[in-house]
C-alpha cells in the first residue's frame, strides 16, 4: 500500500527500485477464473485437492455423444498434482443463475398446521385496527402492531374477511398477502389491496386471520387491540421440517427433473420423535437405492436451536450474494452458522426448542406439535434453480473471442473486480481463456488489480492458439506490470476426465509450475529450467521454438515454453512484463518481495496504535532481523539492512502519528546466463592460475 494518501491508520509498505542496470507470510497458493461443468457462480471457493475441485465444481460436460473438459480442470488437476495446497476457485456463467430448493418432509405428511412456540420475542402487542384509509368511497383498515424483539424480517399472513355477501357466507374478496408485519414500531399492513377494495357497507364485520406469529387458529378483532397475549406461537401450514439449498447452481442442479453425477439428492434416515434426531445424507443425484453414492452425512442431527447437533450449526445457514457491482462489487456472507457441508446449506428451520429436557424426555407441552414437525425419513430431490448452461459452447482451442467454453468476455469482469478484495489472499491469479489480443478489457482489470494490490501475480496468456511469436511479443510490449508475467505458446495435455488430448493456454499449467516451485525450493528460485520448470502433463506445444525464436520472446518479456531431448516440455523463461530492466523484471524476485511483504503485513499489525517509541521498533525488529536472516540463508538474499530508529522517526514524523521503516534488499539474482569459454592452447602452453 502506498503512503502517498495516508488518511486512515494502517502498515504503509513502500517499494523503491534501485536496481536499474541502466541507471544502476509466505503464502502458498493459487486462484484461478472460467467456466466450470458446476458450481457456485461469482462466489471465491477453496478448494484442496482435485477430488474436492471435481466435487464442487465437475470434471466433464457432457453434450450429445462428446464430454468435454474446461481449462480450469486442467489448472486444478495440474496444480493439485505439482503439490498445491489450495486453490481458490471462481465460477463465471452466462446469464442468471440460482440454486435448487428441497423441502425436507416433516412427519405430518399432510401438512396439517401445527403450533411451536417461538422463544426470541419477549413482547408482541397489536396496537391498532383502524378503518379511516379509504380507496375514494371504498374503506380500508390499517393494522399496526409491534414486536419488540426480533430480527426484523419475520413475514406473516394475514387473512382478511369483510362481511358476507348476498348468501350470508364469508365476502368473496376475501385475501391472502404477504408482509412484514413485526418490523419496527409503526410499521402498517393495509388489506384489501387497491385493486381488491371493498365496498364501504363490508367494512363493519372485520375478522383478521394471522399466520406466522400468534396463536394458531386464532382470529384478531378491534377487541383484541392491546392483548399482548395474541402473538406467542407460529403454525407450521407446510409439510417440511426444514429446507435446503445447493451452492451450485443452475437448471441442472434440478435433480427432481434428471438425476446425474454432477448433482444431488438427500436422504433422512433414522428419525426418532421421542429423541428428536435424525441423520441427513447428501447423496449423489444419479444413484440408487440399492447402489448409493453418498458424499456427506450428518448424524444426530435435530431441529432444537439450543442443542450442539442443532441443524443449522451440523450442515451451515450461510450462502452468499453479490452485492454492488463493477468496481465496487463484493461478495457479502448471509446466515449465522459457517457451512460445513460443500454441498448445502439450511433455511427455514422449523425449530423445536428444548425439544427434550434435562432427563431426556419430550417436552409434553408440544409433544404432539414436535413430533409432526420432525423430518420424517426418505429420500428427496431439488428443484427450482435457474440458469441455462454452456449454450452452444466452444472448447479447447476453438474458443473465440466470445464464446469461450459458454461464456462470453464480459462474463469475467465481475468476477475479476470480486477477486481485488483483500480478504481473498493468493500469490498468483490466471484466467485460462482470456488473452490480450481478444479480451484487453477485460484482463486490464487483472493487471490493474496486481499492481494496486502488491501481492500476487498475475498470469496472463497474450494470444488465441494460432498467435504468432511475433504478436505475442507486441502483445507483451504494450504491458508494463512486474506483477505480470505471460508465456508462450500453447500446450497440448490430456485431459484429466477423459484422457483425450486438448490444447490449453499456457497459464492454465503456471500455477503448478509455481507450486512444484515452492515444494521444493522457495518461492524466491526461479520457476523455470530442468529442475522446476518441467511440464511433465504436457505431450506437446503449439509450435517448436528455435533458438531465434527463444530470443525474441525472452527480449520481449515473454517466457518461451519449449522441448528439450529427454526432458520434455519446460518453461525456459522467468521474467516479469516490467519493461524497464531491473531487479524487479524477474519473477523470482517479485515472488521474493511479495513473500516478505506479506510476512511484513502480518506482523506489522501488532504495532498499529501501540505507543511510537524506541522500545516498539525494537520489538518490531526483534521479528524482522531473524526472518530476513533466515531468508539470507535459504538463499533468497545477498544481503539486508533495516534502519527504523531516531533518524527517520523524527519528532515532525511521531507528531503525524507516523512509524516509519526502511528495509534495503539485496535480492539473490539467478543464473540464467551460464557462458563456459573454451580455449584452444598449444601444446606446451601454461594454463593460467
């Protein structure tokens, strides 16, 4: 973060390149953007291993007689493969898409309405039925009324019966709406609507029927207004115990419709009302009876608010939205338990408190009700999601400009602005699919977001499959980022699904580069050469690169990717697209500096609002010296000083509440050149010392 607006408290850590030659935390980790066959969409996933990346997000989509493979399949598989720990992943898709819904059965199978008592409200009080407001002679009445505590989105039903008509039964009119009745004092529900008044001569026999929060059954008239005894209990008028939500979305998570690998079904089993547990099983969605697939289960799980097994607390209540947009989009977290399914979340709870007491027996005042309200067992689908995928998709390299796996290029960019959130933290970000040539809009917000954040890389691709050595080093020469660093060309790999062999832009293999990288050595060695550089899922590139051709692209910032006999296919190139050469036109050194500015960032928090003096800075310096040492050590450093006493924090710089530092890094370069001289002596000649 730079200090050239320094306006909130904060660590404000500053690079200055003097390593012109002209002039003269490690965190382990990758996050990748595309299409996927499943999966949350515009929501940053973690995922471990490749079994959980296919879990959550597919392996293969499958259209007609073909199945095929996405790019980020290939990056998670090689990632994965090369010894990454974990990897974040973010789904794009074109158009509008949402979950799919089950509603877990409860035991009263015909959804008779049951009563439960809902603890949270300590005061419920009808304070007005009024009929002043009219619709030109039409009368309304105006109903108001409070709770004092609650959460503020409680909706009720509300039932409105005025008078009778000409046969002496309930008026025809009458409604059934919606609304959230108990939000705040003064909050007014008016029935009938404009369109459904009233005549004037109905407005005299009022009876108000409320679902949702009072007495089941019970009617509310002007005689009740100031009981605050009406409003204790809520009717379950539905026949499901609870409900639950995929995190992937789109129409072909509706189960209820086609039962296949990529989506889900759910089983209850071992229901019990007179311990009020039971067990949920998520379950693959084209299995069987006879031959399950089950992916998850949770046991003992019950419907009490106030026990550990509570539902909500076993699988998870939270799910994400996308608020904002552009720029200022940003993923926000709703729901109070964290999940601990990858494949659900529960809503709609029908909780049953103190389902049992301290002896284990039922609570006898709503036995019957929580026994009804129990999930009774069987087996469920989903259904309600919406979202069409991969419409005409185009795969590998027949992708266009806009048609790339399903998606078009604008379908990136919010994805791409969710990912600058400082909360998602990763050292390298690719997008396989996009390249500058078709998509600068778009990468550009890539590119843009690495050199204002300062803590990871980004990878970019410079041309489609057919791009020439040529385009891609003018693709390259219009980049000036040493937070970015692309190669060339593309490579052929076999999928990981099917085992057919697809071409695949080159980013999609650098995060496993940089992942065998760090497993064997540091994050501050070069990826690249015999030793950490090699490609061994790659049986072939798009084109042979001569020597000539190595040259040009490495004098023009791009990182050629070549074959050499009887090492296979290697990266040959480490260089950033800082255009200026120095220290920083290296990916080694950039991978170095990110790693101790995050090491850095994370200490430097202790000392934020501590007091600014001489004992402070020493503590400071008593954790930066021995990392910086063992960074030296491992080989990451020539050398290193760090000055952050009395001559830079003078008495002007203490008095703006600043504590400033200065760190000179002499990065470790690499051997990249290696010149060997032979000379060619007569004999009898003396060698020299």
């Amino acid at each position: 973060m730079s200090n050239s607006n320094i306006s909130s408290p904060g660590i404000y850590i500053n690079e200055i390149d003097q390593s012109f030659l002209a002039e003269s935390i490690i965190q382990v980790g990758a996050a990748i953007v595309g299409p996927t066959a499943k999966g949350p969409v515009e929501s940053p996933t973690v995922v471990t291993s490749y079994a959980e990346y296919t879990a959550r997000f597919g392996e293969l989509y499958d259209t007609g007689s073909n199945s095929y493979s996405f790019f980020n399949n290939a990056a998670a598989y090689n990632y994965f493969t090369n010894g990454g720990d974990a990897m974040l992943v973010t789904r794009v898709a074109n158009g509008t898409y949402s979950e799919a819904t089950a509603d877990v059965t409860n035991s009263s199978a015909g959804g008779a309405a049951e009563v439960r008592v809902l603890n949270q409200f300590s005061e419920a009080l009808l304070t007005s039925i009024d009929g002043t407001a009219t619709y030109g002679a039409d009368v309304q009445k105006v109903i108001t009324g409070y709770v004092s505590e609650s959460d503020g989105s409680q909706d009720i039903s509300v039932t409105a019966e005025f008078g009778t008509d000409g046969s002496g039964n309930p008026d025809q009119l009458s409604i059934t709406s919606h609304g959230t009745f108990f939000f705040d004092t003064g909050t007014k529900l008016v029935f009938p609507t404009a369109s459904n008044a009233l005549a004037a001569s109905d407005s005299t026999d009022l009876t108000i029927t409320l679902s949702g929060i009072h007495d089941a059954g019970s009617t509310v008239t002007n005689s009740d207004v100031g009981n605050d005894d009406i409003i204790k209990y809520t009717t379950v008028t539905g026949n499901y115990a609870f409900k639950l939500k995929t995190f992937a979305e789109g129409t072909d998570q509706n189960s209820a419709t086609t039962g296949t690998k990529n989506n889900i079904k759910y089983e209850i089993k071992n229901a019990n009302t007179e311990s009020g547990t039971f067990t949920l099983e998520v379950r693959r969605g084209d299995d069987s009876n006879d031959n399950k697939v089950t992916l998850e289960q949770f046991y003992n799980c019950t419907l009490d608010p106030y026990d550990d097994n509570y539902i909500g607390k076993l699988v998870g209540t939270q799910y994400t939205t996308v608020e904002g947009s552009g720029a200022e989009a940003y993923v926000q977290i709703n729901g109070e338990y964290p999940n601990k399914s990858k494949y659900v979340y529960a809503f709609d709870i029908q909780d049953t408190p103190n389902y049992t007491d301290v002896d284990g027996n039922i609570n006898s005042t709503y036995a019957t009700t929580y026994k009804a309200t129990m999930p009774s067992n069987g087996t469920g689908t989903f259904t309600g999601a919406t979202g069409e995928p991969l419409a005409n998709a185009l795969f590998g390299k027949d992708i266009t400009s806009n048609n790339i796996e399903g998606v078009g290029k604008a379908d990136f960019t919010q994805s791409l602005y969710l990912l600058q959130d400082p909360k998602y933290q990763y050292t390298a970000l690719a997008v396989p699919g996009l390249n500058t040539t078709d998509h600068e809009t778009e990468l550009n917000v890539l590119l843009n977001g690495a050199k204002a954040r300062q803590d990871y890389l980004a990878i970019v691709d410079l041309t489609p499959f057919n791009g020439t050595v040529a385009g891609a080093v003018q693709e390259a020469a219009q980049i000036n980022n040493s937070f970015a660093a692309s190669y060339y060309p593309w490579l052929l790999a076999s999928e990981p699904g099917t085992g057919k062999a697809v071409w695949n832009p080159p980013s999609t293999f650098i995060p496993g580069v940089f992942a065998y990288n760090d497993k064997v050595g540091e994050p501050w060695f070069a990826p690249a050469g015999l030793n950490r550089g090699a490609l061994p899922t790659v049986l072939n590139t798009a084109r042979s690169l001569t020597k000539a051709n190595r040259d040009t692209l490495y004098d023009g910032k791009v990182n050629p990717i070549t074959a050499f006999p009887g090492a296979g296919i290697v990266v040959f190139g480490q260089k950033t697209l800082q255009s200026k050469a120095s220290a920083l036109d290296r990916i080694n050194v950039r991978r170095l500096l990110i790693t101790i500015k995050q090491f850095l960032d994370s200490q430097s928090g202790n000392i934020v609002f501590e007091p600014n003096t001489q004992a402070t800075r020493n503590s400071f310096l008593s954790i930066v010296n021995p990392y910086l040492e063992s960074v030296q050590q491992r080989q990451g450093l020539y050398a290193f000083k760090v000055i952050i006493d009395d001559s830079i924090n003078t008495p002007a710089v203490i008095d703006r509440n600043q504590l400033v530092g200065q760190f000179y890094l002499q990065p470790t370069k690499t051997a990249e050149f290696v010149i060997l001289n032979f000379n060619v002596q007569p004999t009898g000649a003396s060698f020299p010392d």
